[in-house]
C-alpha cells in the first residue's frame, strides 16, 4: 500500500490543509500520515478563529515519534502546502531528508503557497524566498498557481511560450514535475481556466469550464490528488486528466449545492469516478 506523509495546516470544521488532502488520498486507497502545523477551529477566511500554530520542534517531535515505530521507511513521500513560517518550513525539508534516507526511492511535492492572482503574496515576510531558495529546490513535484509560477520564475508570463519558459526555470531549481494550476494564458478562453502539467520537456494542458464558486482547500485537494495519480501512473499528463476531472467535479457540486466548505465528503465519488472528464492536450 502507497503511503503519504502530510505536513500541513488542520482545521476542526471545513477543509483546508490537511482537512481537504487527507480524505482525497484516503479515499483512493492511500496511507496517510498527517502531521498538522497548525490547529484551528476553522480557516482563517472567516475572519475569526480559534487553535493555535504549532513550531518546528512541535513538528519534528511528530516526526521522532513514527521514526521511531520503525516504519518512516515506508512513506513513499512527504506533501506539504501552506508554511506558516521559515521555521515550520526548515521543519518540513528536514523530514523530507530523514524520509528519503530511510526510503531513497520516497518522493517529496511541494505546494509552494505564497500568493494569488487578485490577493498577492499573502504569506509572512521570507515565506516567497524560503519556497524559491529551500523547499522548491528540496522537491520532487510542485503544484504552483499561475501567480506562484511566476513568482517562482521571476517573470511575468502572459502567452503558453512564456509559460513554459518558466516551468523551465522552476525546473531547473529541482523539481522534475511541474503542475500549474489557475493557469490563464492570452489563448485561454473566457469562461475557462487550464491546468497545465510539465515532465521531460513535455507540457499537458486541461481545460475546464470556470466555475464561479471560490473555496479554501481546492488547490490542497488538487494538489494531493494529482501526487496520489502521479504516484500510481508516474504520468503527468494521466495524473492531470484524473486531478482535474475529479477537482471539478467536487467544485461543481460545491457551487451547486452554494456551500462556503468544499464538498468532499458530500461529492466523494468524484474523486474515485468523476462525472465528467476533460481531454489533454500537449502543447
């Protein structure tokens, strides 16, 4: 059995962190090992909230405590999404390290969270440097937004060239896999959005219908879903087709039902057969 150690935020109530990535994984047959950085009561786009923010060492004792049931080994890799802070990150590629010694074929995607389109960079001051300089250099497999490749990159990319120019640079930081996500490019039609997947020089596209409903935990669910496909095919353009359709759909139900929480439990059997599917290009 496939086993996924995930360092990520937690909430009580909705799902964002490891709240929206553990059930996904869970639900396609994968161990998951979550390891919260944080514990709050609910995300912090309510406006108020409850918990406390756990540090590195916090995170690190977690860690000591599986390392020591003899069993870190067994993790084929580590995910990670939101770093509150340098510390917690430091924390993070430092488990990344003790995995891939115990297991030196164990994978480490890093979902480099620092920004949106509209919002900005939107994370503590070090974060952005911490991503380019540590975590995405330490990664097997990224998952950018369209803003994150960019800031990334350190360009500002426009047309589907530009872009793969810099998934080439972030490439070239480390990672081997690229996913971008929230992608619009001067081809991208209105009323839609693409995702685009980059491996060996090769670049898959999918393209979906924008939906109009906005909730926290969609990119940690993509994220963790296109790691899971990856992990079984070791395709990005097949693991792009599954992730999309399946985030789709769950954000489908999600707007239709008018709900503020991403409807994982509700939806569930869009992430194992999805109700619609979107084709792939190469481009």
């Amino acid at each position: 059995m496939v086993a996924v150690l995930s360092v990520q935020s937690h909430v009580a109530y909705g799902h964002v962190g490891n709240s929206s990535a553990v059930f996904p994984l869970q639900r396609l047959g994968i161990e998951v090992w979550p390891v919260h950085t944080v514990q709050f009561s609910n995300h912090t786009g309510y406006g108020a909230w409850r918990g406390r923010v756990f540090d590195g060492p916090a995170i690190e004792e977690v860690v000591d405590g599986i390392a020591e049931r003899g069993v870190l080994g067994g993790a084929d890799a580590v995910l990670s999404g939101y770093l509150g802070s340098a510390d917690i990150g430091h924390a993070v590629v430092g488990t990344v390290r003790r995995v891939q010694e115990a297991n030196p074929a164990a994978v480490y995607c890093c979902d480099p969270v620092t920004g949106d389109v509209g919002r900005g960079v939107f994370v503590r001051p070090g974060i952005p440097e911490f991503m380019r300089e540590v975590a995405v250099p330490a990664a097997d497999v990224v998952t950018p937004n369209h803003f994150e490749l960019d800031l990334l990159a350190g360009a500002e990319t426009r047309s589907l060239a530009s872009v793969r120019d810099a998934v080439a640079a972030v490439q070239a930081l480390g990672p081997r896999v690229v996913l971008t996500t929230s992608l619009v490019t001067d081809d991208t039609p209105d009323g839609a959005v693409d995702l685009l997947a980059s491996e060996g020089g090769r670049h898959h596209r999918v393209r979906t219908p924008r939906l109009g409903v906005s909730v926290n935990g969609a990119g940690d669910a993509i994220a963790a879903l296109f790691l899971a496909h990856w992990l079984d095919t070791r395709d990005a353009g097949t693991a792009l087709e599954r992730a999309a359709a399946s985030v789709y759909g769950l954000l489908k139900a999600t707007e239709d039902a008018g709900s503020r929480e991403i409807l994982l439990v509700e939806a569930q059997e869009e992430v194992v057969t999805p109700s619609r599917t979107f084709p792939v290009e190469e481009v």
